[in-house]
C-alpha cells in the first residue's frame, strides 16, 4: 500500500507544478522541445532513411553520367 500512497503523492505533485506554471512558459517549453526533437522517421528507424535517401541519389546520379 505503500507503493500506492508514493505514487499519488508523485501524481499530485507533478500535477501542481504543472499548473502553477503559466500556459505561456508552457507552450515555450513544449514548442522548444518539439522544435529539437528528430523526425519521426529517424527516431523509428535510425540511419536507415538517410543511408536509403543517399543510395537512390547515388543511382539517379549514376544514370545521367
């Protein structure tokens, strides 16, 4: 039962700082960190686009010699 109190104590407290910051230093904060997040395409599949996106270039650059 312990575990359970701990855990709503954590909840409430989290929840209370959350709204005592102001919705402006909120959407800041939010906006920072989707602007410095990767792509969804590298976060799911690491360097596995690029190295795709550098060969078909490479291919296509091939082709017009």
């Amino acid at each position: 039962m312990a575990k359970a109190d701990e855990l709503v104590k954590y909840v409430t407290e989290q929840f209370v700082i959350y709204m005592e910051t102001p919705r402006e230093v909120r959407k800041q904060t939010k906006a920072s960190i989707r602007q410095s997040r990767e792509q969804w395409q590298y976060r799911w599949f690491g360097m596995l686009p690029i190295a795709a996106r550098m060969w078909v270039d490479g291919m296509r650059w091939n082709k017009k010699k």
